[in-house]
C-alpha cells in the first residue's frame, strides 16, 4: 500500500476527528469551540481533495470516506446546533417537547445533498445548490452571533423559534436546490475573468474584520444571492 495514495485518506479522517470533537463541544454548550474544530474540519476537508487530485490517487473508496466525514461534521454538528438553539437552552438543561428536534432536518438535508454530490457529474467545477461545509458554518456560527454580536435587533431574531424553524427548512432546501453556485477556485490571476469571485473575497474580508462573528453567515447569503444575480444577468446576456 502506497503511502501517498492513504495521505488524503489521513486528512479526511482528521476531518472527521474534527466533526466528532465538534458534536462532544455542542454536547457540552461550547458553541465557540465547536465552530472553530467545525472550521478545522473544512480545512482538512479541502485538502484531502486537493492532495488527491496532485497526486493522481482520487478514486471511490476517497469519494465515501468524504461524504461519511462531511455527514458528522457538515450535517450532524450544524443540525445539533440548531436543535439546541430551537430549545433555547445555553447551559445544560433538558431539552422539553419535540420541537427542537427538527433542527436534525439540517442534517438530514446534508445527507441527502452528499448522496446527491457523489453521482452528479455536473458539480466537478462548481455547485449547484449550497455545499454541506458552507452551510455549516452558517449553522454553527448563530449561537456566535447571538452570544457575542452587538446587534440585538438580530440576536433577538435568532432567539425567535419560528424564524429558527424557517431558517432550518431553508437551510436543508438550498443545499439541495438546483441552484448554479459560481466558483471559488482561481486557477489563473485574470481580473476580467474572475472579478466576480475577487468581488466576492474582497468584501468577504472586510465584513470579518468589521462584523467578526456576523459576517460568517452574511457571507454564506451574500454567497448565494451574488450567484444568483449571476446566473439571472448570464441568462440575460445569452
């Protein structure tokens, strides 16, 4: 067995490491440290990708290992945030009546994307419909938001079950919504070409440094909506 060909194996079991550590962090209200490994696991995610393809060793046996990774820290973290946020609960309490539970819907959604993600051959480039990793930063950043963010017209709507339960469904409904994503991978520095993405980036940076925790899940939406613009003006121009 060649070690080189396990190296993006390593990285999509550190992923993984990181989504199990992440549930434990969730499990024990360290909603900060569970955003951070859940941001770890995205790291090593990217990269057993990029090491597959540099050294020639992408195959199925890595493409399962993936999305079983993806599934713990992309869908089960994200949809125990959410069940904790619907209970309202920041402390260790029991979680009362059935309706926090739903937050699962998150993960049940990611599931159903990753199964999807492997046999759409139409996603080697770019997505169509929100990535799992995306959508858990997004997830896993409210309880940020509302613990550490300045805006409490914001923190209060997060607090709101009823807007929670609306953000659940459309968060499992984008990920598997036929819409066209536009890339994030810069294969060449061509303003013209990329000015979209560059556009992109470089607001991105300035809403971190400005919003901190907010920005996370401004700029999963500005995402989004900055690619549907796009495709209705690519539409257009066509």
């Amino acid at each position: 067995m060649k070690i080189k060909a396990q190296i993006p194996n390593l990285f999509t079991m550190l992923n993984l490491f990181c989504g199990c550590v992440a549930v434990v962090m969730v499990a024990d209200f360290r909603f900060d440290l569970a955003f951070y490994f859940v941001c770890l696991g995205i790291f090593f995610d990217f990269f057993d990708g990029f090491f597959a393809r540099k050294f020639g060793v992408a195959g199925p046996l890595g493409v399962q290992l993936d999305s079983l990774a993806d599934i713990v820290t992309s869908g089960v973290v994200p949809g125990y945030v959410m069940v904790y946020l619907l209970s309202g609960h920041y402390e260790h309490a029991p979680i009362e009546g059935y309706l926090p539970y739903l937050g699962f819907v998150i993960t049940l959604g990611a599931c159903y994307r990753l199964a999807k993600f492997n046999i759409d051959t139409r996603q080697s480039d770019s997505f169509i419909g929100l990535p799992t990793p995306a959508n858990a930063l997004f997830v896993t950043s409210l309880p940020l938001v509302i613990v550490y963010g300045q805006d409490t017209f914001i923190a209060d709507m997060l607090l709101n079950q009823w807007v929670l339960l609306g953000l659940t469904l459309l968060s499992a409904y984008v990920m598997n919504a036929e819409i066209p994503l536009f890339s994030l991978k810069i294969k060449n520095f061509s303003f013209d070409k990329y000015k979209l993405q560059l556009f992109f980036l470089g607001l991105s940076v300035v809403l971190i440094v400005t919003l901190q925790f907010l920005a996370v899940p401004l700029i999963i939406l500005l995402y989004v909506l900055l690619s549907v613009i796009n495709n209705v003006l690519s539409k257009k121009v066509s």
